[in-house]
C-alpha cells in the first residue's frame, strides 16, 4: 500500500462515519488497513506515528476534527537526544528554517519546525530553545518585510516569550508559521511603538525622524520640522 492509498482510505471512512472528533484510536477501530500502513511507514524522528503528516494532506473539514493534538502538561526536561533525532533527519534542509525560497521549501521548514514543536510539548525545554532559534530567522525577516509587524522592533525578550507560546499552544495541523505570524501581528498591536530616530516617518519610506526634528534656537524646543 502507499501513501496515497491510506489517506484515501482514513479519508472515506470520515466520509462515511462523519464523526464529531477523531483520534488515533478512532482510525485505529474505523480504518485499520490504513492505521496499520502509518504505524509501520509513517514514524517521527522520536519514533511516534507521524499524525502531523496524516492530517496535513486530509480535508479542512475533516483536520478541524482531529483531537489527538490535545496534550497534558508535562514536567520539563532536557534530552539533547530528541532535538538531535530531528535535526539528523533533516539535516540537509535546515537551510529552510534560514531561507526559503520554494513552496517546497516552506512546507519543509514547516515540517521540521512542528517536529522539534512536538517534541517540546513534551516538556523537553531543548527541543523548544532550537525551535524558538530557527523560528527568529524568518520572524526576524517578517519584521524587517512586513509593517503590520514592526512594532515587534526593540521587544526581542518579549518576542521570544510569544514564539515559545506559540509552541506550547500550537495544535491544529495546519500551517505552523501562518500561526506565528498572525498571533504575533495581533499580540504585536498592544505594544507600545518604539521609535528610532532612523525611521521613516511614513511606513512607505521617505524622510526620518533624524532628518525632522529641528530644535529652537531661543527656546530650546524640540518639535518635527514641516517643510509645509
């Protein structure tokens, strides 16, 4: 059997049972065939069934359904063992996590980052310090690209603190990233605006702060210059 052949498979009896929720337990009893290709071909670097990737080629309908992403808290723990597992697996596609310039490329950054996520769930503060690294590369370039962003500029401690949430919390199978950035642009309008006397005054550029502000000769005023 492939791939393919078992998606189809789990996919039919969803169709066919509409259940409210499912779990591993839930393919286990409903679509067997299916349930017993995954746990022979599809494993995690850590040697769990890979449900991640299971869901993630699933129908919308059916991946808001799946509740086998619900975890307890775990006692925290260090095991370099685990991050290594993952990092191995993937070791010549870390280069993602730095830049991606493919939609392959961003699946498979998307990949590494919800496997070394998983693993941090798990209380394995290791797992969740390499994965707050490699998720800073793109947020970094999401700051510099993106307005809606910048106010992040200047809150870096902060800004690790929401990454590492994002992890804790992170649930659904979908797109990893498009759940950081849209959970740090809306926790990102509550900052309060850092300013440099290097940035523009206007988001598309043009004259800087440095550039604007003029001081009064007889009172010593600081105020923006307008040319107006």
């Amino acid at each position: 059997m492939r791939f393919d052949k078992a998606i189809e498979i789990l996919s039919t009896a969803l169709i066919q049972q509409n259940p409210k929720s499912f779990s591993g337990t839930w393919v286990y009893q409903n679509a067997p065939r299916a349930y017993r290709f995954f746990r022979l071909n599809l494993r995690t670097p850590t040697g769990n069934i890979d449900w991640d990737s299971v869901t993630d080629v699933l129908d919308r309908s059916h991946q808001y359904k799946w509740d086998g992403r619900k975890r307890k808290a775990k006692k925290p723990y260090e095991n370099q063992a685990e991050v290594d597992l993952v990092l191995a697996k993937y070791h010549d596609k870390i280069y993602t996590c730095i830049t991606a310039v493919s939609e392959q490329d961003r699946r498979t950054r998307d990949r590494i980052l919800i496997a070394l996520a998983r693993v941090a769930q798990r209380g394995n503060i290791l797992a969740r310090q390499e994965a707050v690294s490699l998720i800073r590369f793109t947020v970094d370039d999401w700051i510099e690209k993106y307005y809606v962003l910048q106010r992040w500029n200047g809150f870096g401690e902060i800004l690790e603190e929401e990454i590492a949430a994002c992890i804790r919390r992170y649930r659904f199978t979908g797109t990893f990233l498009g759940y950081v950035f849209k959970t740090l642009e809306y926790r990102g309008r509550g900052l309060a605006p850092l300013y440099s006397l290097d940035t523009p005054l206007s988001p598309i550029g043009g004259r800087t702060w440095a550039e604007s502000v003029v001081q009064d000769e007889k009172t010593g005023e600081v105020r923006i210059f307008n040319s107006s």
